[in-house]
C-alpha cells in the first residue's frame, strides 16, 4: 500500500505557486532596481526563498516516505494479525478482509469480497448473527458473541467481537477462532461428568464397602460371642458337677434311710432344706452367667477388683482342676468408666489363651497371676502367665483378626481381636502384650 505520487507533484506544484505568487506581490511593491547593489539583493532575496522551498518540498518527500513506510507497516499487521477482520455492511457483506480472515474461512481473498459473512455460519446460528449485526449497528461500543462456522472442512467455532464505524454505514468485525478452547470445554466437561459418575460409583462402593465392614463385624462378634458361649457352657459344667453330685448323694440317702427303717419326717425335711440350698447355689450360677452375656447399653462407673472376682468365679473352678492356679494381686480399688460385661468378656478372653498355652506346653507348676492397680489417673490389669511367651515373629499379629495359632478346630483368631476393640474403641483405652521371659503379659489400661 503506498501514497499516489501524482498528488503528491502537484501538491509541491501548489506549494511552488503560492511561493511565486508572493514574490511577484512583493516585487510588485518594489520599484525598479536602478543599482547593482539593489539587483544584487533581489537575486539574495530570490535565492533565499528557493532555498526554502527546496526546504519543503525535501519535508515532504520524507513525510510521504514516512507515510508509506507507516502504511506497509499497517497492512502487514492488518493481514498477518492472527485474527481474522472483516468490514461488513448493514448486509453483512465483505467489503475488506485481511489474509488472516480469508485463511479462517479457507477461501482466497479477492473471491470473498461482495460475498455474505453470514453464509458461512452454520444454518442453525444464522438468525442470532443477523441479530446480533443489528445490535452492532444500532448501538456504540463493542458487541461480541460466539458462533460456529460452516468452513467446508472442519467446523469452527469463533468469538466475533464487532464495532459500527462512525459513518454508521459499516462496521469492523473481528473474529477470533476458539475451536481448541471449545473443545477443551467440552473435553473438561466430559471429565467432569465421569468424574462425577465416578464420585456416585465410589459413594455406592464406599456404602457397599460400609454395609460388608459392619456386617463382618457383626460376623465377628457373633463368632466371638459363640466361642465364649461355649467356654461359659464348658464352665456351667464344671460348675454344676459339684452340686449335681451332691444332690445325688442326698436323694441316695433317703433311700437307704428308707430301706433301713430309719426314715423319718425330720430326716426328709434336712435333706429337703439342703437340696433346695444346691438347687439356689445352681440357680445363682445360671443368673451369672446370663448377666455375664447381657449387653452394656450405657457406660457406668465400675470397680476392677468387683469384675474380676466376678469373672474368677464363674471360670475359677475349671481352671482348678486343670491344675492352674490364679493368683490375684489388688492394690486399692482402680475403677473404670465404661461397660463392666465387656471388661469381663475381656478378662475371661485373655484368662482363656492363657490357660490354653500352660496347656499346650505342658507346664508343671501353671500359674496366672492377676494384678490390679492404678497408675497415673489410668487403671491398669496385668494378666501375665508362666507358658514361655509369645514368639516374636507373631506377637505382633496377636491382635489381628483370625490369627490364631490353635489351628482352625481349636480357635477362630477373633478373641483377642475383638478384646482389643472392646478396650480400645469402645472404652478409649489400651490393650498390649509382651514377653516377660518366664511367659506372657497382657496389660488393660482403661
């Protein structure tokens, strides 16, 4: 793009006139020179505006250079500006676009010229541009708006923002091609929704999950309670043998006393009041046991001693005649804020897998000791045993559910697992076990 060098002669021609004109008005005013002297001058005088007026005419040539060079600059930017521009009419016909825009549209530039912008909309957004140029037109300032393109190749979608001339006959139309954003829209919109079919899928899973971990739980505590049902019936046995015995021997009695003439209705009535007091000591030991099993609704304040006294005789019996002795040590009276049945379901967990180990190894002298005592505001039951100790490859998975190391027909490996859950989870305390060299040491802090 350049500036017409016809104007620009005869601008200097313009110049040269009015410089001529006012040197023929100033010599007009002047009389004839009649010296050398006044000749002399006059040819200064002429020489001096020549020289101004080769003066300007070399001002502007270089502001027509200038002005050129401004142009060339202009078009380049104007035609390789990574945004397409149009100039469209009230129409929307192209008037000028640069090679940005031609290339948007995948069409040369000289065969866009006259065409309609709006041909190349997709059909379905052809009304919203027609309104949309109204708006442009009918208003000041910029409008903008996004639409999708009809190219003949791939669709493009683009941002047209737009602004009416002040001649209010066109108006400059940028377009700007947004397809790669749009489609990272859409590709972020895609990962959202899955996101979100994923955040519905693991909420159904985290649930799932949820129901299998509380119905295994129940599992656990249901295998527990079966196991420890079965070393109380065990226990009722062992309990009951005695009694049984007994009032054995009294219906014997009264038999031979009969037999032998020396039955008589005061002999009837001393074995009556003594087999109605075996009869109230096994009634006893059924509510005990029945006690023992009822569930803690709430947490009370409980002394130790009381539970393990209560625990001792339920099971001290059978411990007796498998020839374990159970030394119970107090210091004070440590009391616990929590459930009493469970503390007791605990003691009688641990008492078991002592007394199962003493049996395993076969020891001579078997011996439990119980020691109770405070420490630090904590109440604390050591129950320590004499059957060797723990393997140190394992006393880590003591706690763990099903581990045990009784084999599958003598144990289920939840006792101790569920002991730790009842002290630790259920009560805020702490359950541990360490070797001591002679045996074993499982300490209750609550």
């Amino acid at each position: 793009m350049g500036i017409d060098n016809d104007k620009s002669l005869s601008a200097a021609a313009e110049l040269r006139r009015h410089a001529e004109e006012r040197l023929r008005a100033k010599s007009a005013g002047l009389q004839q020179p009649r010296t050398g002297e006044e000749m002399e001058r006059l040819v200064h005088e002429l020489e001096v505006h020549q020289i101004e007026l080769e003066m300007q005419n070399g001002e502007l040539r270089q502001a027509r250079d200038e002005m050129e060079k401004a142009l060339e600059r202009y078009a380049d930017l104007y035609d390789f500006a990574p945004v397409g521009y149009f100039t469209l009419d009230h129409n929307g016909t192209i008037g000028a676009v640069n090679l940005s825009g031609a290339t948007l549209l995948g069409i040369e530039r000289s065969l866009l010229i006259g065409r309609r912008f709006g041909q190349f909309v997709a059909d379905g957004a052809r009304p919203h541009f027609a309104a949309f140029l109204d708006q442009v037109f009918a208003g000041r300032g910029k409008k903008s708006c996004e639409a999708k393109l009809a190219t003949g190749g791939n669709p493009l979608f683009v941002q047209i923002d737009a602004v009416a001339f002040v001649s209010g006959r066109e108006c400059r139309v940028a377009v700007i091609d947004i397809t790669g954003r749009r489609r990272a829209e859409e590709a972020l919109a895609e990962k959202r929704r899955e996101l979100e079919g994923l955040n519905h899928s693991l909420e159904a899973r985290i649930a799932q999950a949820v129901n299998d971990a509380r119905q295994k739980d129940q599992m656990l505590i249901l295998q527990d309670r079966r196991a420890v049902l079965g070393e109380m019936i065990d226990n009722i046995a062992h309990q009951w043998r005695q009694p049984l015995n007994i009032l054995g021997l009294y219906v014997q009695e009264l038999t031979l006393s009969h037999d032998a003439a020396g039955f008589s209705r005061e002999l009837l009535e001393e074995h009556a009041v003594k087999c109605m007091e075996v009869i109230q000591h096994m009634s006893q030991t059924i509510d005990d046991f029945r006690n023992f099993f009822s569930s803690d609704k709430e947490k009370t304040v409980f002394g130790v001693n009381e539970v393990i006294a209560r625990t001792l005789s339920l099971v001290g019996k059978s411990f007796l005649d498998q020839r374990i002795n159970i030394d119970l040590r107090t210091d004070g009276d440590p009391v616990v804020n929590g459930y009493p049945n469970e503390y007791a379901q605990v003691l009688l967990n641990i008492l078991t897998n002592a007394r199962d180990a003493l049996d395993e190894h076969h020891v001579g002298d078997a011996r439990i000791v119980i020691h109770s005592f405070a420490e630090g505001g904590t109440s604390v039951v050591t129950v320590t045993d004499n059957a060797g100790g723990i393997v140190e490859e394992i006393i880590d998975r003591l706690f763990d559910p099903y581990f045990t190391t009784k084999g599958p027909d003598n144990g289920t490996g939840i006792g101790l697992f569920m002991s730790k859950i009842i002290i630790e989870k259920n009560m805020g305390g702490r359950l541990t076990v360490r070797n001591t060299g002679s045996g074993a040491e499982f300490r209750i802090e609550t």
